[in-house]
C-alpha cells in the first residue's frame, strides 16, 4: 500500500449560483503532474437535448473522479464548489459526498495576503500568471437553455483554462498551506 498522497484541481462551471436553481454543465478535475479529465453534461446526460436539468450523470461522474483524491484545490471551493456538489448530490438522493482535505486559494489570499480582490484572475495577475478566459452571458444562456453544443464546447475550454491557471497559483500559494506542508505533495 502506497504513502503517497494524491492531489487535484478542480472547477465546476454551473448555470446558477445557487445549487437548488442551477445545475452542472461541466467539471474538470486535473491530478497533480497529469492531464485534465473533462465532465460534460451534454455528452454524459443521455437526454440532454430534451432535459437539461438532469445532472445526475455528470454529478456522479466529477465525484467519483474526485474521489480518487486526497487533496482537492478549488478556488472559493469552501463556499461554491462543493457545497454545489453536496446539493446536487442531495437533490439526486446519492450517497454524500466523500470527505477530503480541501485546500481553497480564495483562503489562502484572504488569510495569508493582502490583496485588494481574491478572485482567481486577482491572484493570477498578480502573479503574472494569468491565461483565464471570459465567457459572454449569450455563451452561457446558449449552453444552458438552448443546448448548443459549440457554446457549451467554449464553457468547457473556459473550465479546462481556470484549472490550469489554478494549478499555476496553487503552485505559488502552497507554502502558505498547512495541509500542502503537512502531507508534503502537490504541483
């Protein structure tokens, strides 16, 4: 049995803030020194085309991903990003989901920095580490009301882009972590 300990980034981008109003569009999960690993709920959902509101394939799928992690690395993923995924999990009436050490740089630039903004596009330009991408509210509507697959594409290229500049900035920010320095892994 391995000590080694296993780490990954990860974003949600949803079409609500709120859990109990919005659902998944996608996920990405990035291992620490791997690839990312894409979830799309327009290619896991079986009747996308006629019910978008079942995220139930792509919830199950980015938690078992998730799973196979002892760390996790989400940017403001204390207050979004997994109470997001406790309430879709709920919503479904699935088993909960796991408990594993979160490591939030959105924490981290509050409790360590002092910084006018500790947003991930803040912390990354601060860092001149910044290759984040916007997305138009048109993109967002079209992906989520309408189904159109070109404009849920560039949501996912939107969500693979955040998770490769988070890695950049945890990789900047873990020696301000306990946890990172407790389990001594990372990027």
């Amino acid at each position: 049995m391995s000590n080694q300990v296993s780490c990954c980034v990860f974003d949600l981008e949803t079409t609500n803030l709120s859990a109990d109003f919005g659902v998944i569009l996608c996920g990405v999960v990035k291992p620490a020194h791997g690839r990312p690993r894409i979830f799309r709920a327009d290619t896991l959902n079986p009747n996308w085309s006629n019910c978008r509101s079942d995220d139930r394939h792509v919830t199950t799928a980015i938690v078992a991903e998730l799973d196979k992690f002892d760390i996790w690395v989400a940017h403001n993923g204390a207050k979004f990003d997994v109470p997001f995924l406790r309430t879709r999990l709920l919503a479904h009436a699935m088993p909960p989901l796991p408990t594993k050490k979160l490591i939030d740089p959105v924490l981290l630039a509050r409790n360590k920095l002092r910084m006018n903004f500790n947003s991930l596009n803040a912390v990354a330009n601060h860092l001149r580490a910044n290759s984040k991408t916007d997305v138009e509210p048109q993109q967002w509507l079209a992906a989520a009301l309408d189904g159109n697959r070109r404009a849920m594409s560039y949501i996912v290229k939107h969500c693979v882009q955040d998770v490769l500049v988070l890695e950049k900035v945890i990789g900047a920010l873990k020696a301000y972590s306990g946890t990172y320095n407790t389990y001594g892994s990372g990027f």
